[in-house]
C-alpha cells in the first residue's frame, strides 16, 4: 500500500499545531522542563523526540484500527471502560487547569510585555474569547495557518543569531546546579505524557478520518521529528538568556535582546498563539460538560471562565511551574498503557 505524502504532511502539521500551544510559544514550558538543567534538558529533548516520533504515531494508528470518533473512546479502549471513563473526567479537571495557565499567559504578556496591567489583560482576553464565540471560530482557528509557521520561523532564526554569540558552546554544554536535579531524568517521560495526553482531543479523530496506516504512520513520524527539531532550536536560544527562570516570557526577553527590530510581531504572535489555546480548550471543556449537565452553553462558558479567571490569577510562571509537572506525572500512566498495548502495523486497518 503506498502511502498518500500529501495527506501525512497534513497530519504531521496537525501534530505539530496541537503540540506547540501558548507554554511552547512563550518558551516556559520548554524552560520548566528542559532548558534549565542546560546541557542534560538537551539530552531530555532528544529523548522526548524519540517518543513524540513513536508513540505520537502509534496513539493515531490504533485510533484508525479501532475507529475511535473521540479520545473518550481511545481511552477506554486503553483503561476499559471504568477507569476509561475516569481518565476523561480527569482530562476535564487538566483542561481546565490548562485553560487558567492560557489565560494567566495573556495577562502576563500584557504586564511583562506591553505593560498594561495583568488584570486588565485578563478582561480583554476573556471579552474577546466571548465574542469570537458569538460571532463564530472558523475564522480564529485559521490563524494557526498563520501563527504557527511565524513562531517557529522566529524560533530558527534565534537560533541562528544565537549560534553567532561568542559563549554560545560554552553555555549549551553547561549543566547549572539545580536542587531538583531529579526532575530531569522523569522530564522527557512526563512532558511528552502531558502533551500526547491533551492533544487526543484533535490526533484521534484526524487519525480515525484518514484511516490509511502508512499515511498515519509516516504522518506521526514526520510530525514527532519536526517537534524535536522545534523543541532543540527553542533550547538553544534559551540557554543564551541569562537568569532564565526569572522571566514568564523569556521567549520574548531573548527577542527584546537579539532581534529587537521583530520584537512586536513576536509579542504580536504569542499573543495569537495563546488566545486561539484559550478558544480551543474552552470549546472542548464546554462540549465535555454537555455530555454530563445539559445546560445552555453561555452557562457553561461564563462557569469556566469564572473558574479560570480565579485560578490565573496566580502567577503565570509559578501556575505553569506547578501544574504542568504534575499533570505530566498524572499522565505517565497513559503513555505505559499506550507504550505496553500490542500493535501489528503490518495487517489491514480493521474495520470494527
């Protein structure tokens, strides 16, 4: 069976668009994992690659073999239907939590980069969210198409501007003390369970609308390898910036230093990046709620806002620092079952 390129590029650009959410744009996630532990946050990149490669591939392959329309299905069909249906109830709590650290990232671009006051950031955030759910969101998911390829665009070209500094080999092969030192060796395994975890909401069902296997498969290698290409050229302009965990949004601190002439589309392309996260995950906490509270859905959107306004009111970088290491761990499980489940990618995709 040959496999359809054009379709698997499509999905690989899929992969790479639900992975790189606001954490990514920003650049703390990347330096809560990784790049503050210098040279071994490499190492873990690396390894996180392998597994965005290969198990990235295999979640969308066994969702086309066993036709899952939704990861509530992928998930039972991993836990059984018991815990299966406690793991979706828990993805809801991690959505919302992830949907406060979104929200909480806007008002930090606003103080730490615009400086208008992060309550203020939060209002326009939330009012403009509101809007583009009344007049409709065809159109805002569309600009991913644009924001997207420009974040990683920026993201090459700091790496090459940082390649050029004279201290540039010293600090990627610096490994900084750090007290829990620990958390670099469970860093690979716990950002990539957070990530693959959250991203079934949009893999499973592209994988079950394709349903070719080798298109599948080759679309989930490209996708994990352009992730780690992503992933090594966002480490390697971090590690340039002094007092790394210091800034919410060292991304655009490294800009402001490097690149200054490009500094406001960046901030321009963050921003964008993290609003469509917000629109994206309150649209799928709200259609989760639905299946259990059959409520109108301003209700429900004005019930999730409230929570996560409350919630991002806390520090940006401290709520990200905190939830999303312990979401990674809650999500190990789902990357051991998805690792440990059986798959012969040489028979016929099944039809069930």
């Amino acid at each position: 069976m040959r496999t359809n390129w054009g379709a698997a590029f499509q999905i690989a650009a899929v992969y790479v668009g639900t992975v790189v959410g606001a954490g990514f744009a920003t650049g703390r996630e990347i330096v809560e994992f990784f790049s503050r532990f210098g040279f071994i946050g490499l190492v873990g990149i690396l390894m996180s690659g392998y597994i965005f490669i290969f198990l990235g591939s295999k979640l969308m392959r066994i969702s086309a073999r066993i036709k899952a329309a939704s990861y509530q299905e992928l998930n039972e069909y991993l836990f059984g239907r018991f815990f299966g249906s406690a793991i979706n109830i828990l993805m809801l709590f991690m959505l919302l939590g992830v949907c406060a650290v979104m929200l909480s990232g806007a008002g930090a671009v606003f103080e730490e980069q615009i400086g208008i006051s992060k309550m203020a950031g939060l209002f326009i955030t939330i009012g403009l969210t509101i809007i583009t759910m009344i007049v409709g969101i065809r159109g805002l998911f569309a600009v991913n198409t644009f924001v997207v390829p420009m974040m990683i665009a920026f993201s090459f070209i700091l790496m090459f501007i940082s390649i050029s500094l004279p201290n540039f080999s010293e600090q990627v092969m610096f490994i900084p003390f750090a007290e829990d030192g620990w958390k670099a060796v469970v860093a690979p395994f716990s950002y990539t369970a957070l990530n693959l975890t959250l991203a079934q909401a949009v893999l499973v069902p592209v994988a079950s609308e394709i349903n070719d296997d080798r298109t599948i498969k080759w679309g989930g290698y490209l996708g994990g390898a352009a992730l780690t290409i992503i992933l090594i050229s966002s480490h390697l302009t971090l590690v340039m910036l002094p007092n790394i965990e210091a800034y919410d949004i060292p991304m655009a601190a490294i800009v402001k230093t490097l690149a200054s002439s490009i500094y406001w589309i960046f901030v321009f392309v963050i921003y964008g990046e993290i609003f469509t996260s917000v629109i994206g995950n309150v649209f799928g906490i709200e259609r989760q709620i639905k299946k259990y509270i059959s409520l109108p859905s301003i209700v429900i959107v004005s019930a999730i806002f409230v929570i996560c306004y409350f919630i991002s009111l806390i520090n940006y970088g401290t709520l990200l620092s905190y939830l999303y290491p312990i979401f990674g761990y809650v999500s190990l499980t789902f990357i051991i079952l998805l690792w440990m489940k059986p798959f012969d990618g040489d028979e016929n995709t099944k039809k069930v």
